[in-house]
C-alpha cells in the first residue's frame, strides 16, 4: 500500500510537525505521496523541507478545476448527490462544490501514483475533502485531529462525526483531545487514538553540550501573532518584570493579524528596548534563538471564539533545546511540561503569576539549567519522533487488507526516460493560436508528450480546443512557490546568474530570472515523469529549456514565433545548443532538423486560418505529412538520452 498525505495547505511554517512526521516514515522506508489543495501563503521555507524525497504536488488552479468539472458532469462523473446531501446538511459555507472539484482532481492524481490510502492532517478542510476523494474513488483515509480545527474551524460537528465515521481511523495529538474528540463523535470512540507529535532530536544540540548563562537573561515566545497564543499577558508580564528591577529581554518570533496591536502595546507600556518583535523565522534561524535564550514562555489562552492552543510544537522544540517552560495549565501543555520539573505552569490569562514565574527563573539560573536538562531528559524518553510515529504506522498496519510496509526508496529508477516535455511560458497564448491541435496531432501518432504550463493566463476566454485540452495539462505551482523554490536553492541561482553573466550576448535579466525560477521548479516533475528531451514552445521558453539542458542533460528543442521576444542574436547563439526545431525565419536553420513552420502566423489572414482551424478542429494550415514528419522527429530525440 502507497500511502498519500493530503492538505488543504502545505507548508505551513507553523506545521513543523507534519513535515517531522513525514520526514521520519521516509526516513523508515515509506514512499510518500503529498497533494496539497493551495499553495503556501509565504515563500519563506523551513530548512529541513529539502530533506523530503517526496515532492509537492498542488491542484492546479480553480479555474481549471472549473473545466474538469465541466468534463465530469458530461461523463457522469461529478457526484452530484454527495454535493447536495452535503448543502442540504451543512449549508453553503462547507463549500461541496469545491470540494468535490478538488476531490475528483487528487483521486485521479493518487491513483496514477498507486495511492490507495491517504493520511490528512486536521479534521478540518482536508479532512472533509478526503471524505469527498474516498467516495468518489474509494481510497480510504485517515485523520490526525489536533484541537483548534475540530473545536473551532470546522464548525459543524455533525460533519465531525460523519468525518471521523469516513475515516479509517483518527489520531489525537494529545490525551485531552482525543477524550474531547471521543465525547463529541462517540459513535467512533473506538477508532479515536491519541498519536503524539514527536520531535527530531537530531536537529538539536547534544544533552551533554552545555548550556550557556547569559549576563541578561533571554526570554524566547514563538508562535503566531492571533490572541489564543496570550502574547498580550507576556508583553504586560514584561511590564511588571520591568517594574520590578530586573534585567532582561524577550524575543517574540511569528508574524499574524495583532502585529500591530502588540506593537502598540510595546511603545505604550515603554518596553521597546526590551521587547522585540521579529516576525517568521525559518527553522534553523528559530533554532539558532532557542539556542541562544535562557526561558522560552508561551502563554497560551482561550480566546473569544472558543479556539485554543492544545499541544504546541513550540514547546517541545524548546525542551529538546533543553531551555525550561513558562507555560499554562492548558488544554494538553501539561502533557509535555511537567510543573516543577521542566518547567512552571500558571493559570491562562494570570499576568502576576506568568510574571511570578518568570522571575523565579531569571533569578535562580541554576534552576534554569536543572529544569532545561528535565525537559530534555523527557523529550529523549516520550516524544523522540522515531517513537512517537510507531503508533500511526500500527494503525496503518491494522486496517483491514492493509499491508503497508516500508518499502526502500526504488520508483524505476532504471527506467528509460523518454517522455518529452513541451514548455509553454504562458496558456493560453493568442500567439500560439494552434497548439492545442499540436498536441491533439501528437495523440494518434504515440508520442509521449507532457505540456507544462509555466504560468496561467486568468483573464483568457477558452475554446472548446483548450478546454478539452486542460484537463491533461500540467501547470506549476504559483509564485510563492516558485519563490521558495528559488531562495532554497540559493547556490545553484547564483551559479545560474554567474554563467549568464560569462555569456557574450544574454538573454534580458527579466526573462532570464522569470525562467529560470520555472527551471528550478521543473527539475523534480521533469524526472519523476522520466523527461528525455525538453520542447520550447518559445523563444521565452527557449530559456528555461537551455537552463534544464544544463541541470538535467536533456536534448533541447524549440519553436521559434514569428516575432521573437528575444533578441536574434540570443536567438542564433540559442539554437546552436539545441537538436533541432520549428522556424518561421529560414535563416535561423542550420540543418534538416529544423524545418520549416507551418503553424505560426504574421499575416492577418494567415492568423485568421488559424482561428478558423481551432474552431473548426480542422488542421487548414499543416498537413498530415507535416505533423508526421514532427513527430519523428520528437521521438528520435527522445530516444538519444542516457537513463537517469
């Protein structure tokens, strides 16, 4: 059994504990498969995400998922009573259609990868969407419920109970949430488990290193800027700190909606030479903090809505650091903090007793240092992460006709690559008025052709040609993604910016950039889809391409427009590099391998043939002997590349 992970979003810098968790089953053997819904809300990524061998694969935008839905309904495949039972039940605002959409697009994602169980975390949006995909394809699923997302976002627990009744089995992070989730849907009692987040211990400083005692004691907080996370009781205990004569400082690293507030806070109670607010960190960075401070607090609360911290991550991450906690006595916190041991723990919301606390601890650094090594001690015995996975991989085992093993990481890699690759800088293109039926030419003829779509062009009405055509289109992530993708490979740009530079003639900076952040994205999709040779769809695409010949030694082809957007003289120096193409300028060729194109256009009414062609499926501009004489062509490049 493949086992699948499924988000609504992924990564969240929050989340360290999905990524420690996937990281630790890879590192046991399991190959992964990770669908996320949306794109991450930040390009600012934690280091040890480079560590996955699993890549992320998104849905492609709504709009296409609107054109599948389309094709769905014609082949009566859209789940038309599920989507009506679910509004009638829940009303508007669980968003059945979009689930539904989503569902479809992952179920057929997860079946081309030999998925037939799929683990979510939170019992929220994915979790729902998760039920969707089960009755649609009938791959099972299976739920890790943290507090928040059931207690408050999903809003419904009805849809809670049908959720965790869907479910293989739910997983609870914490005692006190799966006694919580038990009485709210106690018809599943039985399949509710509590399955601990566990911490890699080898990210973190040895127990026998020792811990440094700053002059003026460092006090660390992390965690989201929203009010459950108390961090208006941390900034007043400071005040009072303050009053009291004591030397220290605090640091608060996260970014959220009270910023602002917590900013004013800070300059009205004058503690702006004491208090400082860093914003989103990456892990390492984070981890370079906690190294550094003497006591992390976090003073969590319940806030208006009912939503709480259960079980934070942030704490844990501390104890491994081997700093002692000033916490609350809240939810599941005094699961991992012991009062007295690790740590102090005070009522949620108690500013004199977090205060009383803190200064037990800035006061007596020798109970510093004997707390911190408790902590790390009981890090070590109960939330070592390669003992907190063993449960989940238990339940995976025991579900009925599982036989999920760990498998060592093998997906074909001796296969052949001869999948050809068409890059098309944006889509839809009025300067690309018949690639659709290129591609439809290809079809018949075998050629294993995969359309990459580098950006979607929104505001483009679509043909029957292109809506037929999107479904089997594969379109990357979008420029968050991209971004982080760029930034988490900072030597290999620079190397890339270099080589431009040592170039006589260059692409324009701005084309040369945008591509080359495409290239940096298309390096996994291009060997999982086993990509021999790499087509340019343009002169704008040429330069991705060229960038994927250097990391990736493929061959490298090109159709060049009729009016280039790049200079001739790059365009010349381009295609010595290249195996062969398509031109509209005869000047451009070298040899019999770039031939003559008969599907661009500079006349109007040549442009207006290719209009009538799209509408008409009617190819009035090539022949069968031109498209034939292409797809030869293609094919003999692809078969001249080594294996992977």
């Amino acid at each position: 059994m493949r086992l699948g992970y499924l988000y609504s979003r992924y990564p969240v810098l929050s989340q360290t504990f999905c990524d420690a968790e996937m990281l630790a089953l890879e590192r046991l053997g399991f190959e992964l498969e990770i669908g996320s819904v949306h794109p991450p809300l930040t390009s600012l990524r934690h280091e040890h995400i480079t560590c996955l061998r699993a890549t992320i694969h998104y849905a492609p935008p709504q709009e296409i998922l609107k054109i599948s839905e389309k094709s769905a309904k014609t082949d009566g495949k859209w789940p038309l009573n599920l989507i009506d039972r679910h509004e009638r039940k829940y009303g508007a605002s669980v968003k059945a259609e979009q689930r539904a959409r989503n569902a479809l697009y992952f179920a057929d994602h997860f079946k081309r990868r030999g998925v037939d169980h799929v683990h979510v975390h939170f019992a929220n949006r994915a979790a729902h969407t998760a039920m969707f995909l089960k009755e649609i394809s009938g791959i099972s699923f299976s739920v890790t419920a943290h507090g928040q997302d059931f207690m408050k976002d999903l809003g419904n627990d009805d849809l809670l109970r049908e959720i965790c009744a869907a479910a293989e089995f739910v997983a609870a992070e914490t005692d006190y949430s799966r006694d919580l989730l038990r009485q709210r849907c106690p018809d599943s009692a039985a399949k509710i488990h509590r399955v601990y987040n566990g911490m890699d211990l080898t990210r973190f400083s040895p127990p026998n290193e020792e811990v440094s005692i700053n002059q003026m004691p460092r006090i660390i907080s992390i965690g989201r800027l929203v009010a459950f996370k108390g961090f208006e009781y941390l900034i007043d205990a400071c005040a009072d700190l303050v009053r009291r004569g004591l030397e220290f400082t605090c640091e608060i690293i996260g970014d959220g909606p009270l910023r602002g507030d917590f900013e004013a806070r800070i300059r009205k109670l004058n503690l702006s030479d004491r208090v400082h607010l860093l914003g989103s960190l990456s892990q390492g960075a984070v981890l370079e903090k906690l190294r550094s401070a003497d006591i992390f607090a976090l003073a969590s609360v319940t806030d208006k809505q009912g939503a709480s911290d259960v079980f934070p991550t942030v704490i844990i991450e501390a104890m491994a650091a081997a700093r002692p906690v000033v916490s609350t006595r809240l939810a599941g916190i005094p699961e991992s903090v012991v009062h007295g041991e690790t740590g102090l723990l005070v009522p949620p919301g108690d500013t004199m007793a977090l205060a009383e606390a803190l200064s037990r601890l800035i006061e007596e650094p020798k109970l510093r240092l004997q707390y911190g090594r408790a902590a790390r001690a009981r890090i070590e015995q109960h939330f070592r992460i390669e003992h907190t996975v063993k449960p989940l991989i238990e339940l995976l085992q025991k579900m009925p006709g599982a036989t999920i093993k760990s498998t060592q990481h093998s997906a074909s890699q001796s296969e052949a690559a001869t999948a050809i690759a068409y890059l098309i800088d944006r889509w839809p293109d009025r300067d690309l008025p018949l690639l659709e039926r290129e591609l439809e030419e290809m079809k018949p003829r075998h050629v294993p052709i995969v359309p990459i779509v580098c950006e979607l062009n929104s505001r483009a009405r679509y043909t029957r040609a292109m809506e037929k055509m999107a479904p089997s289109l594969e379109f990357l992530p979008d420029q968050m993604v991209i971004e982080a993708e760029w930034r988490a490979n900072h030597a290999l740009a620079q190397k890339l910016e270099e080589d431009r530079a040592q170039q006589s003639v260059r692409a324009p900076s701005a084309i040369f950039l945008r591509q080359a952040r495409f290239a940096l994205v298309l390096i996994n999709l291009l060997r999982e889809k086993k990509v021999s040779h790499v087509h340019a769809t343009s002169s704008r695409a040429l330069v991705c391409a060229l960038v994927l010949k250097e990391l990736l030694n493929v061959t490298v082809s090109a159709t060049i427009e009729a009016r280039p957007a790049l200079p001739r003289e790059w365009i010349q120096n381009a295609l010595s590099e290249c195996v062969g193409g398509r031109l509209r300028d005869r000047k451009f060729a070298r040899d019999s391998s770039f031939i003559v194109d008969k599907t661009t256009f500079r006349s109007a009414p040549q442009r207006a043939l290719g209009r009538i062609s799209q509408k008409s499926g009617i190819d009035l501009t090539a022949g069968t002997r031109f498209w034939q004489e292409w797809a030869e062509l293609l094919m003999r490049w692809s078969r001249e590349q080594p294996k992977w």
